[in-house]
C-alpha cells in the first residue's frame, strides 16, 4: 500500500470526491471555484475514452432544482443547447389517439437530456480547474472515517491508494462504498427498499429523412395500470423507451416474456402504436438488461467533520418524478450556501447538511414512489384528468395561493418537504370543495324536483 499522501499543490490535504458521476463532477466544480484542491475517484473507465455499456440508464429529465445548480457554475445556457422541452405527458391509451396534458403554464417545461453527455461536460469543465485531477478505475475500498483517509485501489495494477482529505464526499451512488462504510460506523440508520418492478431499456429510432417520429416536445406515457412504457426524445430524433414492469407474476411481467413471439405479441396488443415503430424491440429486450428501483434512506449524511455524502448515496429514490438527478445536483448547491454561511467550515457545514437536507430527501422519495402509480394508472382516469384541470384553472387565477403540486416540485426550488406538505393541505381543501359543490348541486336538483312536483 502507497503511502497517504496529500496534494503536491497544496498546502492543506485535498478534497477527495468519490464518484466521478454527475453530482460528483458537479460538486468537484463547486469546490474548486471556491480555491480548494480536488482529487476525483471513479471505479470506472473514463466515459469519454471508453464507451460505458448501455442498457442502464434511464433519460434524464432537467428541471429547475438542476438547472439552479448548473447556473450556479455557469453552465446553465451550455446545457440548455443540449436538451429538448418536454411541455407535458403525452398520454397514449390502448384505443383512440393520444392527448397532451400539460405540465403547467405555457412556458414550464422540463428538459429532456442525455446522461452520459451531461456527465461528460461536467466532467471536461471540471479538469479545466488546473486544481481538479480525476482517477479512473480506482474503486474506494475504505475510509478512514476519523482521520479523513480515503483508500483506494487500482484495477489494472492492484496497487492501494491513500489519500489523507480536507473533506471526503462521497458521490459513488446508490451502492456507494463510503456510505457502506458509514453504515458500520454504529448507531447509523439505512433502509432501502426496491420496488417489485423493474425497468427493460428499449429505442425508438429517428425516421428515414431523419425526423422524430413522434411528438419531439413531449415526455411519452402508455399507463396500463400495473405496467407502463414511456419514451423521452433524444438530439439525434431517436427516443430512449423503457419499460416499467413487475420482475414476476402471473400477469404482465418480465418473468412471463421468455420467447421474442412473446414479447412481440405483448407490444403489439399492450402498446401497438409504439411496436409499428420499434424495429429493434426484441433485440432490445433480450440484449439489455432488467434493471432494480430502489429507494434508500440514512441518516446521518456525514461523519465527524471530514465525511460526507450526497446525491443517490445519501437518498436513491425511484425515477418517475424525474428528481434523482435534480436533487443530487440541489445538494451540491444547499451544501455550497452552508459552507458561505459557516465560512468554509467543513465541520459545521457537514451537520448542516444532514439536518437542512434529510427530511426534503425523504419527502422526494415518497413522492416519487406515489408518482409511479400516477404515471402508470392514474393518469388514464376521467377523475385524475378532471382535478388537475381545476387546479390548473385555480392556479392561473390564484397563482400565489394555489400551486399545483408537480409544479412546486419542478419548477421552484421550494423545499421537497415543504412542497410535500403544502399539496397535502390543498389536495384536502379541493376534496372537501368538491364534495362540497356536489352536495349543493344535488340539494339544488332536489329543490327543483320538489317545486316541478307541486
């Protein structure tokens, strides 16, 4: 094993980010703008060299919280120019044609955006910092979480490294080897939780002269209550589809779909506007692989004042807010205010964290487990269709008293917790207010009837 060694430039010991990941990459930008050395170790090849295998990776959808925190390292417009506007769901049913329900007003959109291009981007911004230095297929093997030692070991040479921290950030994800390590600290508190669905990568690809072949400015939805398929628009008029489906069962399941006659029967009968465009559907199903969705909660989020952790190492949540990402990147924002409001303590600024940044992160894995069955099922309801046109009427006249719910999510950067709450006041209010106005309507049919009968 190497000797612990400190940054050769630097005076102090250096931050140490672990996971060269999208909130590492972000978070290694963040403290390098504000003077501090960083060091960044990744267990994978670099993506811009190798290509990463596919099959894994669900689009990504850019909203508020994410774009707050790319302004914040002046990366906002760059990453504009490589998204598209997605304005709302465009639902698909069985039979009839599809129909757009909007996110919001006219000028809300989230943004659909490639992962590994995003990743890469921050990535090339951060080793523009000459005080940033990446490793790649170093896994973290330990942490020292006293003494701020972050050890490392080398995939082609074996070799161990170690690396004394100013700060040890852990950014490694959901199976992030320094939270594992916090976990056998004592008195630590994790819980994870995977849904008994998984999800199944496919592709749509761009037609013959080029174009997309279907609505560009749209986030795709075909809800069949205990399954559903979805499609995000790509730059090159491709969409990225993927699957969401029980892993077993006697319905619909990926357990159930073992021949290609098989899978090409269930898309042509569940979703048959989506298999006319799918050339490659079966060579997608069987060649990429099922992925798990897991939710994971733990507290605290740092050790001491040398560790921490953030993004989906601290809070993996399920997809279908489309917040895994924006959170992530709103962590490294609300842990960059914390350290200008203690004055670059890391110390205090790590306690903060956990106690500013816990309970909105539990807020926004409960709502993204309670979005699936909205995304899946209830979208498709004449009733869920009815209460969202109220609130957004409500909305438009009430502005600063009635907030949708999805909006306060996406496009503010409301607290998650708060935002939770509120939508829970309102959802009673308009509940009662309709159980209100049928009461009265009926009272009101009732009088009519008694005076006709006179």
């Amino acid at each position: 094993m190497s000797d612990v060694q400190a940054y050769p430039s630097s005076g102090e010991p250096p931050c140490v980010v672990v996971g060269a990941g999208l909130a590492g990459s972000l978070m290694a930008i963040y403290m390098a703008q504000r003077g501090h050395s960083v060091e960044v170790f990744e267990a994978r090849p670099d993506m811009r060299v190798r290509q990463v295998d596919g099959g894994r990776s669900i689009n990504l959808a850019l909203s508020t919280r994410g774009l707050t925190a790319l302004a914040g390292v002046g990366l906002e417009e760059q990453v504009r120019e490589m998204c598209i506007p997605m304005r709302g769901r465009m639902i698909h049913p069985v039979e009839g044609e599809p129909h757009l329900q909007p996110y919001g007003r006219a000028d809300q959109f989230i943004n659909s955006i490639s992962r590994q291009g995003l990743n890469e981007l921050l990535m090339t911004t951060a080793e523009a910092h000459e005080q940033v230095r990446f490793h790649f297929e170093k896994p973290c093997v330990d942490v020292d979480l006293d003494e701020g030692v972050a050890h490392f070991e080398d995939r082609i040479s074996r070799e161990r490294i170690a690396r004394e921290a100013s700060l040890v950030i852990g950014a490694d994800g959901a199976y992030s080897a320094v939270r594992q390590r916090l976990q056998r600290s004592g008195r630590y508190n994790y819980e994870q939780a995977y849904l008994t669905h998984g999800y199944k990568e496919l592709s749509i690809p761009a037609g013959p002269a080029g174009e997309f072949l279907m609505e560009k400015n749209a986030l795709h939805i075909w809800p069949r209550h205990d399954f559903m398929l979805i499609a995000l628009p790509n730059l090159d008029a491709t969409f990225t589809v993927t699957l969401f489906m029980a892993f077993e069962g006697e319905g619909a399941s990926f357990d159930a779909l073992k021949t290609r006659a098989e899978v090409d029967a269930f898309f042509r009968r569940e979703f048959p506007d989506a298999h006319a465009l799918m050339p490659t559907l079966t060579d997608d199903f069987f060649e990429n692989p099922t992925g798990s969705l897991v939710t994971i909660r733990c507290s605290p989020y740092h050790h001491g004042d040398r560790v921490m952790i953030l993004g989906d190492a601290a809070h993996a949540v399920v997809p279908f807010y489309g917040q895994g990402m924006n959170a992530a990147f709103e962590d490294c924002t609300v842990f960059n205010a914390l350290l200008d409001r203690e004055g670059d303590d890391f110390g205090r600024a790590v306690a903060a964290f956990t106690e500013e940044r816990k309970a909105d992160a539990d807020a926004i894995g409960h709502l993204a487990l309670y979005n699936y069955y909205e995304m899946r099922s209830a979208v498709a309801s004449p009733y869920f269709v009815f209460r969202k046109r109220i609130e957004r009427v409500l909305h438009r006249f009430f502005p600063a008293w009635w907030i949708p719910l999805y909006s306060m999510v996406t496009f503010s950067t409301m607290p998650y917790a708060e935002a939770r709450a509120r939508a829970a006041r309102q959802d009673r209010m308009l509940t009662v207010g309709l159980i209100a106005a049928v009461v009265l309507m009926g009272l009101m049919m009732l009088a009519l009837l008694v005076a006709l009968s006179r």
